[in-house]
C-alpha cells in the first residue's frame, strides 16, 4: 500500500522555475509579471518576459456581452418559431 501512495504523493517541484534572479539587488522576481525587467532596479531578465497567454489582453466583459447577445438571438429564434408554428 505505501508504494501505490508513494506514487501518487506530489513530487516537491524546483521552486526557482518561472524566476529570474537580479545580482544586483541580490532579489528573486518573476519576469512574467514584470515585463522581463527587475522591479527594484530595471535590469532585464536574462530570458527576457515570458509570452502573455492569448486571452490575457482580451477583457472577460466582451465574453459576456457576447453570451447574452448569442442568448438573445436563440430567444428571438424560439419566440419566431412558435408564432409562425401554429
């Protein structure tokens, strides 16, 4: 039973993936969040920022005024249906 558990237990990750260390101030930052530049000092991260994903500049309140048009269309289908139906 402990070998089962053992496989399943999370494996403890490398805590310094995704950071960039600034010598200069001797700081741990995260590039992704900061432009790939070091918020104390400015310097630019060796690797430079991480790619933003896709939809990070899209604005969630376009999506839902894009829903409720898509359900006002669906509704207006249905109310033309049943009027024209019988």
């Amino acid at each position: 039973m402990s070998s089962i558990a053992g496989r399943l237990r999370a494996r403890p990750r490398n805590r310094t993936d995704g950071y960039a260390f600034c010598p200069e101030d001797r700081f741990w930052f995260r590039p992704a969040y900061t432009e790939g530049r070091c918020p104390l000092c400015g310097m630019r991260a060796p690797d430079g920022a991480a790619p933003s994903p896709r939809l990070a500049g899209l604005d969630r309140s376009w999506l839902g005024i894009g829903g409720l048009a898509l359900l006002s269309l669906a509704m207006l289908a249905l109310v033309l249906y049943m009027y024209f139906r019988g």
